[in-house]
C-alpha cells in the first residue's frame, strides 16, 4: 500500500508528541554534548562569534554551545512548541540565547549577520522539492558573513537505502509504543508514524517524507548553493546505538565556507 503524504507534514509533527516518540535521541544531554564536542572541532569557534542553529528545533546544541560560554546563539525553527520548550530550558538553565519562528527558507534575518551557520540532526530534506533544500541552503549563505562557515548533519542515504528496513518500532516506556512503516521512494524515504498508548489508545497516526543524500549528491548541492572548500566527513555517529534509530545511526558531516 503507498504512503500519501501532505507536503506541510512538517508544519504539525514536530509537537510535544514529538518529544517523546524521539526522546532517545533529541533528549539525551550525554549524546547532544557528544555531538557539541564534534561540531566544536570542526568549525572554529570564537566566545564572541554568531551562530544561527538553523531548523534547530528546541534548540540543544545551542544549550550545549552556551554552557561552554559560546552566548551568541541564535536558534530559529518553524515550530513553536519546540521553541516554548527551548525556551523554557533556557531560563531555567540561565542560558542566553534567541529563539525565532521562521521559515528556513526565508527567514527574514539579516544578511550577513552569522559567523556560523548549523543545520543539525537530519533537518534538511523535509520538504518536498529538492529545489526547496537549495533554498535553505543559498539562504543559509546569505545569512553568513563573508569567510563564514555551514556545518550540516544529515542522514547517509546511500547506507539508509542499503540496509532499509520497511518496518520499525519501539517502546517509549511500558504505556506506549511508536510504529513505522516505511516506503523507499528513490531518494525519498516515506513514512507513516503510530502511535498508541495502552490507557489513552491512539495518540498519533501521521505520514511525513524526508529526502536522503549521498555523500557526492551533498558535495554537489552545498557546491551548487555557492560555498566553497566543501568536505564530506562519512560514517558520522554520536553513540554505539542498538536497534533501528531511523535517520540518526549513519550520518554525514559537511562543513563548507562561504567565499571571503
């Protein structure tokens, strides 16, 4: 059976729901400092530098980032519940940061405003053409100032096609239960995602697509929206993790430098 998908599913999934079927991984401090520790080695960090977490979700490399002192942070999503909850964790940490709504593509930042631009945890490829993911990243081009650096983690699709599994689940606790079934659809990976609890029953039941890149096709794109010294670090993963974690077990790392 196919999977339909709405080309905005990404404007409903990422909810409080959402934080619990990816708790494992977008809510373990011990693997966002793992990844903190890697980014901080491959892009030059200065205490005062500006640095734009774009689709950053609530924002936790960013937390991360400034309990080490980098304060300049500025953390932009489309979802505002993820934000509220960035936000949250961010007065309670005494953390400085931003936190803004907006579109990736568009995001009505000023130009050359970011001596850094990151796009962390597979967030690219959720929209529904390729000509969409050029976008985010000419406007993340724009947003840099001249000789600034892009770090992108996104999933290894050559390995998520090699080893694809059409069906997954897990357990959140001993309440409830996260299935997928998945479709592959050239590059494109279609999901539908339910979710049931033994004392509430259904609690979501919602498809979404995300589009994969190889590490060559990545090298292309990055190249194509401008930026120059592109490298593509493979076999990127944060913790040894058992069983199937979807998008985040291999990833790529690219890191590119907008022409001083």
């Amino acid at each position: 059976m196919s999977i339909d998908v709405n080309p905005d599913w990404w404007k409903s999934l990422f909810d409080d729901l959402y934080l619990l079927t990816d708790a494992r991984t977008i809510a373990d401090d011990e693997l966002t400092k793992k990844e903190v520790d890697i980014l901080c080695q491959l892009l030059p960090l200065q205490d005062e530098d500006k640095i734009l977490d774009l689709c950053g979700g609530q924002g936790r490399h960013s937390l991360e980032l400034a309990t080490r002192g980098f304060n300049g942070c500025t953390v932009l999503d489309y979802s505002d519940v993820l934000l509220a909850k960035g936000r949250a964790t961010a007065a309670e940490k005494e953390c400085r940061l931003e936190f803004v709504q907006g579109d990736a593509k568009n995001t009505n930042l000023e130009g050359a405003s970011f001596d850094h631009v990151m796009v962390l945890g597979n967030s690219l490829g959720y929209l529904p053409h390729p000509a969409d993911d050029l976008q985010i990243l000419l406007e993340a081009g724009r947003l840099l100032r001249p000789g600034g650096w892009l770090l992108l983690d996104v999933t290894d699709g050559n390995i998520v096609r090699e080893r694809f599994a059409p069906n997954a689940w897990h357990e959140i606790d001993e309440g409830i239960v996260v299935c997928r079934q998945r479709q592959l659809d050239d590059a494109v990976i279609k999901c539908r995602e339910v979710v049931l609890c033994k004392e509430q029953g259904l609690l979501r039941d919602q498809t979404y697509a995300i589009r994969t890149y190889g590490a060559e096709r990545l090298e292309h794109l990055v190249s194509e929206a401008g930026f120059s010294g592109v490298s593509v670090q493979q076999g990127f993963a944060s913790s040894n993790m058992k069983g199937d974690y979807g998008f985040m077990n291999h990833r790529l790392l690219v890191r590119a430098r907008k022409q001083a």
